[in-house]
C-alpha cells in the first residue's frame, strides 16, 4: 500500500491536514489544483483517516477505472471497490455482460457490508436506478459443512438469483448439478465452487478449476453466494403481462431496464450509504454528461416506444436518477469536489488550492530527469521513482546509480507523477519518464490445461471422415448391443440413408472433415469404388510431400550460421519488465527462439498465434537478444501501417536501453530514409522496421544476425524471391496470426520449426458479435454507447470512391462526435497523422479501409462497424475483429449486411458470433483460417487432396508417411497406418460405456472416449478414475468396467499382443507368430503365475490362463489378475530389448 510509504510526508502537508477538517465541517468544498493521481492519493488520505465510506464519481467508466487502478496502489485492494455501468444504451433490449453484472454485484455486496471502502463510479452507474439495499441483501445463500439444503431446491434458488443452469460451469453466474455434486461460480469467487451432497446433507465444499474441471487447494468449511443478478425473482411483484414474460423467459434480455415495473421499490447507488462522502471528480465534465445523458435517454425512450409499442416501457426517472435528485444531493450530503484547475460548480462554499505540481514527460531525456532530481535533493525535497515492476525498478537504480542512498525507488506506478510542495515530496514515475503508455498490468494464473480446446470436437450434423467408407454425416452416439456387450456407437449416414455403428473404441477410424471455405463434400455410398479412388490419388501426392519435406529438413540442418550469447542480465531485466504476465506458450515459444539462436544452425522458425495472443513481445525478445550480441535486426511487415505500429511498440519497451530503431516505409521523407540506409550501413542502427522497401538493393548491413518477417503469407512472389537470396545463413524467424494445427506439426518441422502461442491473455473479454442490416438507428446506439464510455470507434468501409460519403452521413446521424477517415490512397504524412492523432484519442471514430486489418492496437478502441461484412472472407473478417477487444473491457463488433443476402453467406457470419472470444481462430470450423496456413507452407498442390479426403486424414496420412521414410521401414505405409487405426486387440464379457445419467452430455462422453484412446501412460487411467469421481460423483459399476476395459487395451497394446481375451474365467493371450515371445518370458511368466496354462498353436500361438477355479468368478478379480499377467509380460518385453541394445 503506498499510502502507508509516504503516510509521515502527508501528515505533515498543511493541506492534507486542513483537508479532512475542511471535508468534515462544511459542504461543497472544491479542492483545485490536483493531478490525476494527486486526486487518488488525497481520497485515500481521506478514507485512511476518516473510516467512512466514501464515493469518488467521475465523467465515464473509463476515467473510473483509471483512478481504480491508481486507488489499488495507494490504498489497497482490499479497500477499493469499482462499480461500473452496465455499457448499454437506455432502452436497450439488452442485459449486461455477466462480467460487468459480477463486477457490480460484488460492489453492491461491500456496499451493504458493516465495512467502509472507497467505491469509485461514472455518472451514470451512480445515477442508475437499481434494486434497493434491503431488497438487495435479502437475495443471498449462505451454506457450512453439515447443512441440510436439498440439492434441488439448491440449483431452484440459484436459478431464481439469476444463475443459469448449465451442464457444466464455465463462466461466472453458473450452476450444474450431476447427482450429488453441484458447481457454482459466484461473483464473490475468483474460482467457481464444488459442492458435494451425501443425500441432503452438504459433505464438502471445494474450490475446481474452470479448464481442467477437477478440484483444487483446500475445502471451505462455509460460502456466501451472491446472486448472479442484481434482483431475485422471487423479489419480482409486477403485473399480469410482464409476469407472463418473466413466468415464460426468466431472467429475459434486458429485464434489467424493467426492475422498477418488476420490483416493489427501487434505489439509486447513493441510498446504499447512511454516512458516506461524496467527491465529484471534474464535476464541468460530469455534468455535460448528465445533460447528454437525459437528451439520449428522451431520445431512446421515445424511439422504443414506436418500434415496441406493445412493450411497456418504464419511465425515464425510473431507469435514471434525473438531475433534481444531483441538485438536492449537493444540497443535502457531504459532497464536495476535485478538479485539476479553478472552476464555478453549484453551490460552492469554500475553495481549497492544493501546493501540487504536476511532473511532465521528458520524452526520454535523462538530463532533464536528474537536474530535476538534483534541484529537488538540494532544497531537501524526498524523491521517490516509481516501476511497474521489480526488472523495470533495477533498471532505473542503474540509470540513476548516482543518486543512490539519496532517493528511493518504488514497485507500483500511479497514472501521473507529481510534487507536494508543502510537505516536500516528488514523485516520478518511469512510464512518465520514458514516455511510455501506463497500462495496467494483469495479474493471470495460467495452467498448461487452459490452451484454446481442440477444434475436432464432433457435433451433430458435422461431415466426418470414416478410413473405410469415406464422407458421411455425424448423427450423435447410441447405445447398443455388439457380441453380447452393451457399448456406446457413433451413428454414421451416408448417401441412400444407409447408416454404419462405430464401437467407441474404434474413434480412431473417425475424424471430423474439414475443408476450404465454402466446399461442401459429397457424401460418399457404401460399397461404392469414389472413395477408394480418392484415396488411391491421396496417396501419391502424400507420398511426394513427404519425401519433398525431408529433403528441406535435411538441407536445413546442414547449413551453419551465427550462435548468438546466452542472455545475461540485461536481456533478463528486460523480459521481466515486461507489463502483462506470459502466457505459458509465450514463456516456451521465447525460450525455443531463444534455445534455436544459440545454435549455430540457421534458425528457420515459425512463430504462430492468434491475433492479439502476443507475438510483438517475444519478437521483441528475440531482436534484443541479436543487438545484444552485436548484431543488427532487421524486421519485414507487409504494410506501412503495421511498420508504425512495430516501430511504436519496439522503441517503447526498448525505450530504457541503449538501442538505436529506424523505420523504413513511405511514412518517412526521401531525406530521412536515406541517412537512416547510411547509419544501417555503417553499424549505427541496431534495429530496422520496415515494409518491402527492406529488400532494395540500396538497403546494405554492416552486421545482419536476424530476419524478423511477419504476415510471410501477404508478401508476393517477387518479394519472396528477394527474401529468399536476401537470408542466406542468418536467422529466420517468421510470425503468423493464421493458426496451424497441432496435427501439422510434425510435417511442417521438416520445413520450419514451431512455436505454437495457444494460450489466451486472461484479462481479455470476448467480442460481442452483432449481424444487422444497415440500420441507422442501430449504428447510432453503437457508436453513442462506445462514446458514453469513453471509447473509440473503428467504422470499416472497404471502397476509397465512397468512403468520404459515409463518414459526412455518419456526421448527421452523430453530429457530436469527432469523425476522420484514413485509407491507403492518402499522401503519406496525412495517412500517418490520421492514425497517430486516432492512437491518442485526438478524435472519436475512424472511417477507414481494411487497412486495419493488421498493425493498428488501440486498446481505446472497442467499438467495430464493417460495413457490407458479406464482403469480406472468414479469415479476413476475424482478423478485422481483432483490432477491438485488446485491453480489458467489453469489445462490440457490429458485421452490416444488405438485406437480400442469402441464408448461406449469413450462416457463415453466423460463424463469427458464435465463437466470438479472442483465439476462436481456432474454432472457427478451421475453415479457411488452418486451411491459408496450410495451403502456404505446404502448397497450393495439396488444396485438392485436402478437399477430397478432409485436412484431418491428410494430415494423420502425411505424418504417417512421413514416419515410414525417416525410419527405413520395409512393407506399405499406408496399409500399416490403416491397420494401427483398425487394431483392437480386447475383447471381454462386460458393458463398457458411460451412463447418460451418469454423464448426460453426449459431447463429453466423446471427448473422454477420445480421451481413453489418447492415453499414454497407464497412470492416466486412474487420473481420469479420479477426475470422474470430483465431476460426476461416484462411478457406476459400468463406468468403471469402462476405465478397466480401456485400460486393458492399451497395457495388451504396449506389450505386443496380437489379441487378447476374457471369456468367462480364462485369458487368453494371442501372440503374432513372426513375433513369438522367447522361451525364457514364456517360463518367467509360468513360474510368476501358478494358474493353469494352456498352448494353442494351432492358427497362432495362444496362452491361455484360468484364472479361477469358481463357477461365477468375480469379474473385478478376473480383470485384475490379467492386467497383473499382462504388465508382467510387457515389463519382460521391454527387459528382453533393452537387453539386446
């Protein structure tokens, strides 16, 4: 807490202490002349000291989450709540983001608390008419170890708060029942909750993790939970036709905008508190949003009554506190205000001018740093440098080393800097210094569990891919009988209604087909001769491949280049003070690139992930660790824009080291490119960033070490020709957002190393997606709600000859807002001022082309419009989409569509709000996104194949090849692949498959069957025993048998066994007879086990061993004596060959 490290210097400011007198005995105080975070620390000095609640309102949800941010540092994050707005337009048939509901019900839950904290707030939230505080506090369940709380009547309560009951927990607001165990996500809770039920009787309460699903840390002995939404609808007393929307619907969309027609009495946030302070922050500001916010809201009101006349809207004093209750507020309460500068406000008494000044940005400059500091040391002032984190604070210790034992150096940033004077205290702050954005950074945990899930998942209806009968359709699972044994299938049709069962255990002979973008397969006839065909062809282009790979492979690792020095300090420092936490898969791509430039073998690599999944920072990594060994770095993009964007981000978070950047594009002057070209030349630039200009014959290194190329896929074949005779033996590492799938992975290492970056940033939310025709009105609320927050809008129409027409109609339609275009045909330097004056907020909305598509990251900007979306491909689309939804709020993409679009290309952009979340490139049915990637590192020759046998076949078809060559195996691939898939060596007398009472989601089921298949390693079958009994409760008998039968299978696999058989109390191990086992394991296994044996050579040779003497042997104990017989078996197996090694 920060407060607490500088607490003497404010007890002795005069103005601090005057301050709390001042705020206690008179009202309307208007406290001028403070910074930013000036203000945060004079409201935490004022909680410290007076143990009151106290409110901080502010002009917008934006500017509240700043001084949230800044009040965490200053006094705590246990005394700081936000309550933001719900981030939707009055009258808007639309309910919060469960997200946003969370962050305010944890608010409103302190705010009825016997504790005093800070609640910082726009307007608008503050004016918000909302649920009242008894109403409020009675919507609450509190549960211990021992209760007695029917399950039922559990799940109907939580429902009833708001909770939505699903199948399994995700997010927050969440409940699932299965049996005796039901899950809840509260807003009070950063894990959702496991609770375990012995009948009625609660017996456990355990926190679990969302990706994994098994339980984790320690059982809680008792729980509050909130409710999911602010009201409960058992608090619900309306009339008859709202009460049949609520008997029918529930919790409808947008029941919020109801609660004073559903509610018997509602409040604003301001009846929450008895004895709280008021501070109104910039109140010139605050009060032109009011008045802006009752012209909207009039306006609204009066449009949803004449598209909804049936509706019963509620009244506009019932959704808004109105401007007569601020007035008497200021009258009546302990308000008082903050402001940067004198102002006029109502019914000020008293003004209070605060000894502040504000520090300035020296945009780097070091000497204008230290004559400051050395100014403030002589006239005896403290003087405190505050970093973001440890790596950042030694740093400045470093650069300012003179200074040591005199000036004290601080973890945690405030937004701005600035001096008391009156109590003699400076602070600066390290982002100020270098002129480098204040972002807040993001604390997230991440487990190797929680990358993107795997696109093959099945639904129904979905083409698949059978080795044996080719394209059918997935109709879901059945449960039937095969050779007396009750199992799971999965239903295949296929052309003429004919239908095919697929025993769960044989999954592997099924993959999900996926193609191009917009191919439809045929569905191929059983018996008929296309598929075999089709396979025949597939063969011979996979066979080319894969001898064409390892050929590059071979030439690749023959070459030698540079192997650049271990890291040291330096290059440690600079990771460190790295804003966000690495994801998992960003940690291990930096350390592969890192593992790859320290080998003396050209470093040929592909560094690939999800738009907005941070590629940039460990680029970033890979250029400094080059300069840092004396090399230069020069960095390829496909567009001018992008070049900015990098030159932007690598000169900020390089901005603390001695490292020299130039850019090279038709953004700079003829003048200027050519100085930086004689600085590249003569070792003076250690970083160039730039666009195709790059590889002109005039653009020469002292000392290249590394090639950085991003977006390989948009540069032509001229210019990747250059690129090409332009590497020779340096190091090579390409960047793409177009994924690659895991199963690629093999065949494309022959070609370029991998790094896979899969892991989402945490903080992220996901885009709301929103299809609609042209609508005005609907454009109108889009760009009004991004504005009323704060933010930033990108509108996208993709035609230069028209694009100056729509933005001065977008000026009718919101006259108030600042608009501008920018596209590709504008002189250089105007393109260039337009998008770095829209990059610090210089103006509202950007009327642009696709030039956005890649390299433009404003994290203000949360708000997309793309005009004539149907226009735009898949991939392009998502990629368009994630220019929004890069920081921590809500995103909001709105795709506009003629009317007379058809039902196809609407389904396909349908696409795009069903997997609206940041890495759903990975979803998105793999079409077009993988299948770019592909068809561009393995070539447009392969486009037809994939097409014909799906890209899941190819795939498992090319690395089987691929395996075949590289270890010299003699006999034919392709029937050898075909056969491992069909191997099943286990057959037994028991049912084995998963009650749909025990897990009634078919989808789950499939992925645990699929689950079963993949294992490696035998422990895992008793991890699943486990994770099953925390999911589900306890396993059915069948459910086990299950888990036994898989588990067999797998131990028979390993060990070698052609075959192996359980009828009734003998086993029966089948050997191939060109792989007998030697006599000496045929003796160890006699003399290990007594039981009766019998050979049968007959057809093959067979051990068979009674394994009870019973009449009705128990089957448990039949299984268990034969895993025990067949481990004993592969543990000699695998003694015998490491014998022979």
């Amino acid at each position: 807490m920060f407060y607490k490290q500088i607490e003497q210097n404010i007890n002795e400011s005069n103005y601090f202490r005057e301050s709390l007198l001042k705020t206690v005995n008179e009202r309307n105080v208007l406290f001028h002349k403070l910074n930013f975070s000036a203000k945060s620390l004079f409201i935490a000095h004022q909680y410290m000291n007076l143990k009151k609640n106290i409110i901080f309102i502010t002009s917008d949800d934006k500017v509240a989450e700043d001084y949230f941010d800044d009040l965490i540092l200053v006094a705590g994050k246990e005394n700081v709540q936000f309550l933001p707005d719900f981030e939707i337009l009055p009258y808007e048939q639309r309910s919060p983001h469960y997200t946003i509901s969370g962050q305010r019900i944890s608010a409103l839950s302190k705010a009825v608390s016997d504790r005093h904290l800070i609640f910082v707030c726009s307007i608008r939230a503050f004016l918000r008419k909302i649920v009242s505080p008894e109403t409020f506090k009675s919507n609450l369940i509190s549960l211990k170890i021992g209760d007695v709380y029917a399950p039922d009547k559990l799940v109907s309560d939580l429902v009833g708060m708001g909770y939505k009951n699903e199948f399994q927990v995700s997010r927050l607001g969440e409940t699932a029942k299965r049996g005796g165990i039901i899950d809840v996500f509260s807003p009070n809770f950063d894990t959702p909750l496991r609770i375990e039920y012995f009948g009625d009787e609660i017996t456990s309460i355990r926190p679990f993790s969302v990706s994994s699903q098994r339980s984790i840390g320690e059982e809680i002995n008792s729980v509050n939970f909130l409710p999911s939404r602010e009201f409960s609808l058992h608090n619900i007393e309306t009339s008859d036709k709202l009460w049949e929307k609520v008997h029918e619907k529930g919790f409808y969309e947008g029941i919020e905008l109801d609660a004073s027609l559903l509610l018997p009495d509602i409040s604003v946030f301001g009846d929450y508190f008895d004895d709280a302070i008021f501070f109104f922050d910039e109140f010139q500001y605050t009060d032109s949003c009011l008045e802006r916010l009752q012209e909207e809201t009039t306006e609204l009101r009066a449009k949803a009554k004449l598209n909804r006349p049936k509706d019963i809207l509620p009244e506009i004093k019932d959704v808004f506190a109105d401007k007569k209750y601020l007035e008497n507020l200021i009258k009546t309460a302990n308000v008082h205000y903050l402001s940067n500068s004198y102002q006029e406000f109502p019914g000020i008494s008293d003004y209070a001018e605060a000894p502040v000044i504000p520090q300035t940005s020296v945009h780097g400059d070091l000497d204008i740093v230290t004559g400051s500091i050395d100014e403030k040391l002589q006239s005896g002032y403290e003087v405190i440098i505050q970093s973001d984190n440890r790596s950042q604070s030694q740093r400045m210790k470093e650069i300012l080393a003179d200074y040591a034992g005199r000036i004290n150096f601080k973890l945690g940033c405030l937004h701005k800097g600035f001096t008391l004077t009156d109590s003699k205290l400076t602070i600066f702050t390290d982002h100020e210094i270098f002129s480098r954005y204040k972002q807040k950074r993001n604390s997230a945990k991440f487990s190797k569990d929680e990358a993107l899930t795997d696109y093959k998942s099945l639904k129904l209806g979905d083409y698949i891919v059978h080795i044996d009968y080719g394209i059918g359709i997935y109709e879901g699972l059945k449960k039937m009988t095969v050779e007396g044994n009750n199992i799971e299938c999965l239903v295949l049709t296929y052309a003429g209604k004919d239908r095919i069962y697929v025993p769960t255990f044989q999954l592997q002979l099924v993959s999900k087909f996926v193609s191009e973008e917009g191919y439809v397969p045929t569905i191929h006839k059983i018996g008929g001769k296309k598929w075999d065909t089709q396979k025949k062809r597939a063969r011979k282009q996979i066979e080319t491949s894969a001898k064409d790979l390892i050929k590059l492979y071979a030439e690749r690792r023959s070459k030698r280049g540079i192997s650049f020095d271990p890291d040291n300090t330096w290059q440690e420092m600079m990771e460190e003070a790295f804003i966000y936490e690495d994801t998992p898969d960003q940690k291990r791509a930096s350390e592969e690139i890192k593992a790859d430039m320290e080998s003396p073998v050209p470093m040929e690599r592909l560094l690939c992930g999800d738009v907005g999944f941070g590629k940039t920072e460990v680029a970033i990594r890979a250029a400094f660790k080059a300069v840092l060994s004396g090399y230069q770095v020069a960095i390829l993009v496909p567009t001018t824009l992008l070049a900015e964007q990098h030159y932007l981000v690598f000169k900020e978070r390089l901005a603390q080291y001695p490292v020299t950047i130039s850019m090279l594009s038709r953004f700079r002057t003829k003048t200027k490119i050519k100085k930086d070209i004689e600085k590249l030349k003569a070792g003076e630039t250690d970083i160039v960033i730039g666009t195709h200009r790059i590889l002109s014959k005039d653009v020469i290194f002292k000392n290249l070490g590394l090639l950085i190329v991003d977006e390989e896929h948009r540069f032509g074949v001229r210019h990747k020709e250059k690129l090409r005779k332009f590497k020779s033996n340096i190091d090579t590492l390409y960047m793409s957002a177009t994924p690659i799938p895991r199963t690629l992975n093999m065949a494309l290492s022959k070609m370029k190393e991998i790094s896979l970056i899969q892991t989402s940033p945490k903080a992220r939310l996901p885009v709301r997606t929103i299809i609609s025709r042209y609508d005005e009105p609907v454009i109108k609320e889009a760009i009004n709600r991004e504005i009323d927050r704060g933010g930033q809008i990108f509108f996208l129409h993709n035609r230069v000859q028209t694009i100056n027409t729509v933005a001065e109609n977008l000026k009718k339609i919101v006259p108030h807002v600042n608009i501008k275009v920018g596209h590709g045909q504008m002189p250089e330097k105007q393109l260039e001022k337009v998008m770095i004056d829209f990059a610090d907020h210089k103006f509202d909305l950007l009327v642009a082309t696709a030039i956005i598509e890649t390299g433009i990251d404003i994290p203000n900007a949360n708000t997309l419009i793309v005009n004539r979306a149907d226009m735009f491909g898949l991939a392009q689309l998502y990629q368009i989409r994630g220019r929004v939804g890069r920081s921590n709020r809500r995103a909001y993409a709105y795709l506009i569509i003629p009317k007379n679009l058809n039902d196809i290309s609407r389904k396909r952009l349908e696409m795009l709000t069903e997997y609206d979340y940041l890495g759903a490139g990975y979803q998105i049915a793999m079409q077009d996104l993988e299948l770019r990637g592909a068809g561009t590192m393995l070539g447009t020759k392969q486009s037809g194949v994939i097409n014909s046998i799906g890209f899941n076949h190819y795939n498992r078809l090319l690395e089987s090849a691929i395996e075949n060559i590289e270890k010299k195996k003699t006999g034919d691939w392709w029937e050898d692949a075909e056969k491992a898939d069909k191997f099943n060596p286990v057959k037994i007398e028991v049912d084995y498959y998963f009650p749909d009472y025990f897990i009634p989601d078919e989808k789950t089921r499939l992925q645990i069957y699929n689950r079963l298949l993949d294992f490696n390693d035998e422990k895992m079958f008793g991890e699943l025993k486990d994770e099953l009994r925390d999911r589900f409760g306890a396993l059915p008998e069948v459910a086990l048998q299950t888990i036994e039968f898989y588990r067999l299978r797998f131990i028979a696999k390993q060990a070698g066994l052609k075959g192996c058989k359980i009828r009734g109390n003998t086993l029966s191990l089948e050997f191939d007879n060109t792989k007998l086992p030697p006599r000496e394991i045929i003796g160890k296994l006699m003399q290990k086990f007594t039981h009766d044996v019998k050979f049968e050579t007959a057809k093959e040779f067979v051990m068979k061993f009674t394994l009870s003497k019973s009449a009705k042997p128990d089957k448990k104990n039949i299984y268990a004596e034969a895993l025990k017989i067949i481990n004993f078996y592969s543990k000699l197996q695998n003694d015998s060959e490491i014998t022979k090694r």
